[in-house]
C-alpha cells in the first residue's frame, strides 16, 4: 500500500527524503496533471522550493543556476526514472505544428547562411519575417485543416462569406 512498509510498519516521510516516490495508476484529468507533476516533483525534492534554494546556494550566476537547475538536474533525474516525465500540455495537433513550423524554419535558414544573429540591419529583419512566413505556409501546407493557427507567428483570419454582414 502507499506509504507502508512491507512489514506492516507505518513509513515515516522524514527518514529518506530521496526516497523514491510511488504514483498511483490513475492518471489525473488532463487540467490537473501540470499540478499533479508539481506535486511529484515536490515529494521526489526537485519542486519549486528546493530549485529557489539550488538557485540561491549555489553560488552561481542565478541565471546560469536556473538553467542548470531545468536543463541539467531536472533533465537528468526524468532521464535517471527519479521522477516522472512532464506531462504535455500540448495537443497532438499543437505538437505537429511546432514541429512542421520548425522544420521548414530550420531548412530556411540552411539556405540562408547569410544571416548574422547578432545583426539588427533591416536586412536580417526582413530575413526573419520570411523565415517565420515560409514556417506558417509550410504548416500550413503539411497540416491542411489540422494546423494549430493561434501557434503560428501570422494566423489567419477564417474565412467569410461575401454575404455575411460585417458588424462595426
């Protein structure tokens, strides 16, 4: 049973904080798993306290310690099976855009080598507009009716009927 031991005995939560967690096989309604894995995250010791806490001892730029915090610690210990993977808050067809967006960005900027990143010349600007663009239309185009529009950098407007009357 959940926080028992195998010999009856009740198990005292301050005797191993890193002792692992146990999760119940339910999986919580899809609203509620973001703070269900806080909630995990706490009890395993890689909640929001102990990561301000990392922050403050480390003794680290705080920028550079919150990035080791999330993109090393917290990485490592999903990886390691310590704790549970993120949840995702995307749906499939919110994934499927970012990565068709992405895709074609990326193939965009292979083709334009051109482009400095530290540069904020009109030209680079202008780059970048027809970077985002070719992502949006090559969405577009992979997912038809399926694209998440509001994750796009220009959404488009649905379309009307001439005959709809326009309220001002």
């Amino acid at each position: 049973m959940n926080g028992e031991k195998h010999n009856g005995e009740q198990h005292n939560g301050a005797e191993d904080p890193w002792a692992p967690v146990t999760v119940t096989a339910d999986q919580p309604a899809p609203h509620d798993q973001q703070a269900a894995y806080q909630r995990q995250l706490t009890a395993a010791g890689y909640g929001e306290e102990q990561r301000v806490r990392y922050i403050e001892e480390s003794g680290e730029d705080p920028e550079y310690a919150a990035c080791v915090w999330d993109e090393q610690i917290v990485a490592g210990a999903e990886a390691a099976g310590i704790i549970p993977e993120n949840p995702r808050s995307l749906s499939p067809a919110e994934e499927a855009t970012h990565a068709a967006r992405d895709a074609a960005i990326s193939e965009f900027w292979t083709q334009h080598p051109e482009y400095d990143v530290f540069s904020n010349s009109p030209e680079n600007q202008a780059l970048f507009r027809q970077a985002m663009e070719h992502g949006d239309q090559k969405a577009r185009e992979a997912l038809g009716e399926r694209v998440a529009e509001h994750l796009l950098s220009r959404p488009q407007e649905p379309e009307r009927a001439d005959d709809e009357e326009i309220d001002l």
